[in-house]
C-alpha cells in the first residue's frame, strides 16, 4: 500500500508544471504563428504578387470586352487600365483577306509599364494570334528574362498552359521579367484581339527587408510571451497552489481549512464549493462522533441492566423472579430494536432493500398502527387520537409505509408534552392522502427542520433515552418515503409542538369497507 502511494507522489512530482505546460503552448501557439506569416508574407509573396498580375490582366481583358463595339469607348477603357495597372496593351480589329489571310486594324495601342518591350511585342503579333486562336481564344505566357537579348523571336516565349482560362504554375516564374495575356472576342459579327503585357518587379529586396523584420518580430515575442507567461503562472497557480494546501490540511482532518482565493470565476466557484465540502464533512464528522456517542449509550444501559439483574439472580436467592426476568426480555427486546433499526436504515440506504409495490387501506394501517399502542395507552396515560374522514387506498410497499407511521408516533410519543397527546389526522382528496402526526412538546426551530431526518442529529443535543424506539426512526422515514417518491415535511412553531407528515398519491379505485367499519 505505502509502495503505491510513494509511486503514485513520484509520477505527481514529475509530472510538469502548470507553468512551463502554459509556456510551452503558448511559445509553440506564437512559433506556428510566426511561421505561417513568414510562408505567406515572405515565401509566397512572389506567387501572391505574380498571381494579382494575372488578375489585374484578365480584368482589363475583361472590361475592354465590353465596349468593343465603340472605338471611343475601347480606347478610353483601355487608357484607363494601362494607367492604372502599368499594362502596355494594344486592341486590333482582325479580318480575313480575299486570300484567307488575317489582317489587324489598331483601335488601341497604350504603352504604360515603362519597358522597351512593346516594338518586339508589336512586330510578333501574327503569332500571338495564332497561339491564342490555338489556345481558344486566350492566351497567356511567362516572358524570361532573357527572351529578347540577342534578337530571340517571340517563338521562344514559354507556353505555360494547355487549357483555357489556366495560369501558369509557380515554379515556372524564376528569372520572369513579364507576363503576356491575349484574348479573343466577337462582338455584332467583328472580331477582335486584346494583347497585354505586364512587368513584372523583382521583389528579392522586399523579401529580404522581411526577414530581418520576422527575426526581429519572433525574439520580440519570444520574450513577451515569457513575460506573459510569468504574470500568467502567478494569477492561475497562485490561488491553486494556495486551495491545494488547503485540501492537504482538510485530508489531516482540519476541516477549518479556508479555500477562499482571489481568481478567476471558476477558481473562485472551486474555492466556494470546496469550502462547502469542507463544512458538510466538518458537519458529518461531528455527527459520526454523535452517533457513536449516542448509540454506545443505547447499548450500554440494556447491557448493564441485562447484567446486573442477571447477577442478582445468580447471587441473590428468591430473585429469580417473572418480574427480573420480564426486564431482561424488555431490555434484550430494546437492543434487538436498535440492531434491527441500523440493518433497515443501512439496508435503505444502500438500496438493499426496495419497496414492494401493492394496493392497501392506509387508513385501515393507521388503524392497526394505533392499536399496538394501547398498553401504553393503559400503563403511562398517554392520549393517541386519530382523525379521518374517510377510508383511502394507495398504491406501496404497506410494511414500508407501517413503519413509517410507527416511526412518526414514536417520535410524536417521545417528545409531545406533559398532556402526552398525540394527534393523528388524515386529510385527503381526489388524488393524494396526507397523513400527520402532532405532538404537543416544545416545537423545533426553523434553522434545524432540516436536519433532523438526519440519523446523527438530535434536536436537544443531549442524548436521552426514547420512551419507545431507538432514536433512529425519523432517518428510516426519510429513507423510505423517498423510496417511494413522496414528499414529506415538518411543521413547528416553537413552544407549540410539530407536526410531522407525508404525502402518498390515492389509488383512485373504489373501496369496500369493512362490516365493522361502515357505520
């Protein structure tokens, strides 16, 4: 046993703390951050900055598509986006020849992006047609940088895609200095091409400003994140640490331990629950040691009395007599009681014993309750009165819901007042019975209804010896009334005596009375 408990404090001891845990995340959480923008900002800015080009492209294309049925409006557009986006681009009215030849009349030609280009461009467009009437209708193509040294003809120009409205893959734009776009349209029986080309900039500068710039963001916030891990560490591990010191005093068995804490709400809402723990266990302690006390005291004076009168008949001649020996039966007959209250009430709780549901007359038990009381009635002058106005039926386990009304006129019995009357009434209705049993003895104050279901808990907190039961009755109650889902409840005023009841549902089925009964 003491092996595994060393080991299972060893695997806590090595375990990491909240502190380096929460440093850890939060240093890979800002790693991973910093790496994402790195790839987005610095690896793909060029395939981000080249992929805009191609959109900017196809959306002048587009927009001069539109107007090409107006030459004003053409040129005008086409001005608008060479200036906006620094595109060279040129728009042709194509015909055919009577000689099936295509020839190009100029509506549009613009030269905004600055390079020297647009000669070369404009001497090669008989095959810019041909490759994009190839293509379907668009073209486009990545210009190297070294495409024009040298007089290379536009044939060189490498084709980048195979299907319609595709764009170049990234790995094909090392060393690119331009991109090419054409586009063929028809428009009112005309046909038309748009040639672009854009310059594309270098951006190794750019990339390499942002590198410094990551290095220097990433050890900025290495050291703000342990910063923030260290005023973290302390506003969540200090009231834990604290609350865990408290619960090692609570495991001592110091249930003064404090857990109040400043924290957070749910640190806060931890603290307040463990501090209620701490204070039913303080209570359940006390009555366990109330329990004891109590109950070694219900054994102890059967025993002793069992003993001396034994001891007097063996020593004593002519003592061995009916009335020493009706006091050892009495008194054996008490501590059978007692065992046999603490078997139910465990039995109950446990769930050991469960109710054995059958339709009875509970006024008829009530009835036969009473009658058991009449030697008591006779001998000691007490007055037990029962008030009904009819007959009722219910649905339950009947030895169950006997002992229950036994139970209730023993606890009325033990603490009604110097008239020694109790009053037992029935009221019911169409659907539900309720019994009550009334003493007339000093009342119980509100703070303490509800514990007196509890078996450890006495009202005067003084044990004294029950006229009739064992003290345990109102624990047995509760159990078997919330066996059968019934409410019960008490009622007192203090200096006014209680009244203790519970409610069962009717069964609803006609009732045949007894011969006896019916007058």
């Amino acid at each position: 046993m003491n092996t595994a408990k060393e080991k299972a404090k060893t695997r806590v001891r090595h375990r990491i703390g909240i502190k380096w845990r929460l440093f850890f995340i939060i240093v890979v959480f800002i790693v991973c951050v910093l790496v994402s923008i790195w790839f987005l900002q610095v690896r793909m800015l060029n395939v981000f900055y080249q992929m805009s080009k191609f959109f900017e492209l196809d959306e002048s294309a587009e927009a001069i598509s539109h107007v090409l049925d107006d030459e004003v409006d053409t040129k005008n557009v086409a001005l608008f986006y060479a200036d906006k986006y620094d595109f060279d681009i040129w728009v042709m009215e194509i015909s055919k020849t009577q000689d099936e030849k295509y020839v190009g009349r100029y509506i549009v030609t613009a030269n905004d992006s600055g390079s020297n280009y647009m000669p070369f461009i404009k001497h090669k467009m008989e095959t810019i047609w041909s490759q994009t009437l190839d293509n379907g209708g668009k073209y486009i193509a990545s210009i190297p940088a070294d495409s024009f040294t040298g007089g290379v003809g536009l044939d060189v120009i490498e084709d980048n895609f195979g299907k319609k409205d595709s764009y170049p893959s990234v790995t094909q734009y090392k060393g690119v200095i331009g991109t090419l776009y054409s586009r063929i349209d028809t428009l009112n029986g005309k046909t038309y091409m748009t040639v672009q080309h854009a310059k594309l900039t270098p951006l190794q500068t750019t990339v390499s400003t942002l590198r410094y710039q990551f290095f220097y963001i990433g050890t900025v916030m290495i050291i703000m994140t342990m910063l923030l891990v260290a005023i973290l560490s302390k506003l969540i591990t200090k009231p834990i640490v604290k609350m865990n010191e408290a619960a090692k005093n609570l495991a001592r068995g110091n249930y003064d331990a404090d857990f109040s804490v400043r924290g957070y709400r749910e640190i806060n809402e931890l603290a307040l629950s463990l501090n209620y723990a701490a204070q039913e266990l303080a209570k359940t302690d006390n009555f366990q040691k109330e329990l004891i006390s109590n109950v070694s005291h219900d054994l102890r004076t059967p025993l002793t009395m069992i003993k001396g009168y034994g001891e007097v008949m063996r020593d004593i001649p002519g003592e061995n007599s009916p009335e020493n020996i009706q006091v050892i039966i009495d008194e054996t007959a008490r501590l059978s009681d007692l065992v046999n209250d603490m078997l139910d009430l465990s039995k109950i709780q446990s769930g050991a014993r469960r109710p054995q549901f059958e339709e009875f007359n509970i006024t008829e038990t009530v009835r036969e309750t009473l009658g058991r009381y009449e030697k008591l009635i006779m001998k000691d002058g007490y007055k037990i009165e029962f008030v009904t106005d009819k007959d009722v039926c219910v649905v339950a386990d009947r030895v169950m819901i006997l002992q229950v009304i036994y139970n209730l006129i023993n606890n009325a019995i033990n603490y009604t007042g110097e008239d020694k009357y109790v009053l037992v009434r029935q009221i019911s209705d169409d659907n539900r019975v309720r019994i009550c049993v009334t003493d007339t003895g000093e009342g119980i104050a509100a703070e303490e209804m509800s514990d007196i279901w509890d078996r450890y808990y006495r009202v005067d907190k003084v044990h004294k010896r029950a006229i009739i039961g064992t003290g345990l009755g109102l624990s047995i109650v509760k159990g078997i009334l919330e066996k059968h889902g019934a409410s019960y409840g008490v009622e007192s005023v203090v200096g006014h005596g209680a009244t203790f009841f519970f409610e069962l549902e009717t069964s609803g089925l006609p009732l045949i009375l007894d011969a006896e009964y019916e007058d």
